[in-house]
C-alpha cells in the first residue's frame, strides 16, 4: 500500500507505507481479497474524483510545470542573448496571435 497526501503522487518507498494511525488515504495497485476467491480492486475516490485521475492530473502539472520552467531557464536567456529588443517584441508578437488562433480554434470544437 502507498500513501497519497495532500495532492502529491504517491512515492514507492518505505517511508511511504500506510500507518495505522495514517489519516492519509491508501491505494494498492494489486488486488485486494476480501471474501472468497474473487479479488476486488478499491480505488478510494478524493472529492469525487477517483485517484487514479486525480494522479494523471498531477503528471500533467507536473510536465507542465517542468515545460515552463525549461523555457524560462533556457529558452529566454537565449532569446534575450540573440535578439534585439525589437526583434524580442515582433517574436512576442507573432507568439501572442499563433497562440490566439490556436486558442480560438480549441474553443471552436
């Protein structure tokens, strides 16, 4: 059993084991026997979402999180290193209406 708190994925080591004094939620990835020979598979659900999505979600911050901190950390540097103040804000320019189409064309379907 690994533990889930307070919206972090659950890490697979030791310190990550469910306590009995744990007011922490416990997900087994196997299935859990409980009468007989038919295994039963629980997924606890957090605030009406089920786990499982809630940690898909939290992947997805994650590398999205991790994408914007790459382009701050490396991929503006470079801009500002190459690129005159008015190239800088024709790039931004041309940035802003791409990502207003494609947010346009997003909403549109």
């Amino acid at each position: 059993m690994v533990r889930q708190c307070g919206g972090r994925l659950p890490q697979a080591t030791a310190s990550a084991v469910v306590s009995p004094m744990s007011d922490c939620r416990a997900w087994s990835p196997t299935p859990v026997r409980t009468t007989g020979a038919t295994p039963v598979r629980r997924f606890p659900t957090l605030r009406g979402v089920a786990w499982g999505k809630k940690a898909k979600i939290e992947q997805q911050r994650i590398a999205v999180r991790t994408h914007i901190n790459q382009e701050e950390n490396d991929i503006f540097p470079k801009l500002r290193d190459n690129f005159s103040d008015e190239q800088q804000k024709q790039i931004a320019t041309e940035f802003k209406t791409a990502k207003s189409k494609l947010q346009d064309q997003m909403t549109a379907s």
